[in-house]
C-alpha cells in the first residue's frame, strides 16, 4: 500500500532588520547596497535617509533612535560616513542612558564604514565629542578603505602623504568590495571593535597615470612612495582575516572568535590567579595569628606551685621602637620630549561640525 512522506524544512533563523543610516546627500537606499549588498542580502533593510547637511548628526541620531524603538525582533544598525557618525552619536547616548539603549542580544551587529571618527584615520577623530564608549556592549565592525579622504587620513603631516590624501576619495567605491575576503586586515580592539582596512591597490596620486604605464612601471612607483607615504600615519597590528568570514550573518572569521575565546580564558585564569593569591593572602595571615596567639598565651600561661596555688608570670613592657625614616626617593626632573607633527583635521567642532 502507497503512502505519502511528508518532508519539512526545517524553519530558518529569522532575518534581521537592517537600519541603513545615509551618507551626506545619498540617496535613500544607497547604503544597503554596499559590500555587494551583503548585510540586505541576507536580511531587510530599511533605509534611515538623514542626508540633509554635513550637520545633521543629531537629527540622524534621534531618527536611528525612533528606528531601533519602532524595530521588532534582531537589527543591524549600518552606517556610511555621516551614517556611521550618527551611529557613533547614538552609541555614546546610550552609554549615557542605557534605559533607551537596545538589548545586546538583539543587535547582530553594527557596521560602520567611510567613518569619519575612525579611531586610526577619521578625519573628526580628535574632536572631543568623537569616539567610542570605553566597553563595547555591541558586536562592531568598522570598514575602511585605505587612504580613505575622510575616513583613512595621516596622522602626521608629510609631503607625500598630503599629496597622496588630496587625490583620495570618499564618494562610491563600497559597492564591489567583499567584506569577507580573506585578505582583508583586521585588528580587533581592546573594547570589542573590529577595525577592517581595505588595501588600495595603487596609491591615489598614481592613479591618473595607470592608462599611461605599464604595470611593472607602476609597481616601482608604488614601492618607492608608498613606504614614505605610511611612515605618516600610525596603525594598529593589522593581520588578514582568514577564511571563513561571514559578516552578513554577523559571524566574525573563525580566527577573531578563537582570539576572543583565548582572551576570555585568560581573564579567567587571571580571576583564578586573583582568587588563590587571596586565599593565599588569608592563609597567610591566619599562620601568622595563631603563631602571635600561640606566643601570647604560652607567655600567660599560669604555672601551679606544689600548694596548688596559681602563679602567673608577669611579662615586662616592651618601649616602642623608635619611628624609623628611609631617604625620600629623588625625582627624575629630566625633560621628556615628544616629537609630533600636526595632523590635518580638516573638521573642528560639535555635533553640529561637517560630516561627509
């Protein structure tokens, strides 16, 4: 007799909601289409268009807050240059009132990009509002393309490296880079920021020669300037990623999960090595409690006569020591000298200070 198998699929995660924050003057939608649209691929989107003006980083920051408040289930938050100062804005806020911030088991992760207060190279990064919270509650990735015109800036002046930085561009390159290639660095920060660099491949003031030159030519140039144009600028211990990156889905490579593992295990140890030396501590005081008891009551101890009378031995008073003084420790006034250069802040200000 025939009979009829059901099959079941079985049920998927639920997608996430992305909040694509914009750009200064881009259109609604075009960040969700960034990396490929990797992050909208794999989720919804919907787009927070606060692309008025370079100073609309509040208004952007009330209208993310209104989206994630109005937002059932996961969220990404996303952010393209203004987008991801909004971003950062909103981040410190709810650092300041955690009653308005979302749960952290809610957000997948948040991605910010052309990110003007990049800690390494944003061009707003020394301004004294900018930055993140000192703990991050959140999963972050922050993307940069090398040599970035607002996000990627030297962090000291140098002919070169200014040259290089005025042909650099900011506007509409995000659109083909694979987020989760392997060869992508990344640097992963004390308060759980991933700092991403996208590698340029030919430097920014070479790039109009390109059509003119052949790629051995241009592969001299690139080695002869490049070194003089790093030298300006101070970067973290970037490493690649390695396989198996799938930021869409809010998963890190395998390398960066294993890194935070390591680092877990070792605030362990260390909370263990703090609790024994304690123990340690306590033992060591009672040894040295009961040694002093001991040596108290063996000094008091009553001796019997052969009348059974009871004659206690009087200990005689010890005069305190003397205080004793040790030679203060001489101060190093030697003068410490530290060479810096200005860097080229192009923007200065609060929140209502240019943002691209």
């Amino acid at each position: 007799m025939p009979c009829a198998v059901l099959l079941v699929q079985p049920a998927s995660a639920p997608a996430a909601t992305v909040l694509a924050v914009e750009g200064t003057a881009q259109k609604r939608g075009n960040a969700q289409t960034a990396f490929n649209s990797e992050f909208c691929g794999h989720n919804t989107c919907r787009s927070i268009n606060n692309a008025r003006s370079p100073f609309d980083v509040k208004t952007g920051s009330r209208q993310l807050q209104a989206a994630v408040d109005s937002t059932r289930g996961d969220i990404v938050l996303m952010g393209y240059s203004l987008g991801a100062a909004t971003i950062y804005d909103r981040l410190r806020e709810w650092e300041k009132t955690p009653a308005q911030a979302p749960d952290p088991d809610r957000v997948v992760l948040v991605v910010t990009y052309g990110n003007p207060e990049n800690k390494f190279g944003g061009d707003d990064r020394k301004n004294y509002y900018a930055g993140l919270p000192a703990v991050q509650p959140y999963q972050h990735l922050d993307v940069t393309m090398q040599y970035d015109s607002v996000a990627d800036v030297p962090t000291r002046f140098g002919w070169y490296s200014q040259m290089n930085i005025a042909f650099g561009r900011h506007l509409a390159y995000f659109e083909d880079v694979d987020v989760n290639d392997p060869d992508n660095l990344v640097y992963r920060d004390g308060d759980g920021t991933t700092y991403m660099l996208i590698k340029a491949e030919t430097l920014p003031m070479l790039a109009w020669m390109d059509p003119w030159i052949t790629d051995e030519r241009m592969a001299e140039l690139d080695a002869k300037y490049r070194p003089l144009i790093e030298k300006d600028y101070d970067r973290p211990p970037y490493v690649p990623q390695g396989e198996g990156a799938d930021w869409g889905n809010g998963n890190p490579p395998p390398a960066i999960s294993v890194e935070d593992a390591d680092d877990e295990d070792a605030d362990d140890e260390d909370f263990d090595d703090e609790d024994g030396s304690e123990d340690a501590e306590v033992e060591a005081v009672d040894v040295e409690s009961s040694e002093a008891h001991s040596s108290t009551v063996g000094e008091a101890d009553p001796e019997t006569d052969t009348n059974g009378d009871v004659q206690r031995t009087g200990r005689s008073e010890e005069s305190a020591p003397e205080p004793e003084t040790s030679a203060e420790d001489s101060v190093d006034d030697t003068d410490r000298h530290s060479v810096s250069a200005a860097s080229p802040d192009s923007e200065q200000g609060t929140e209502s200070s240019p943002e691209t």
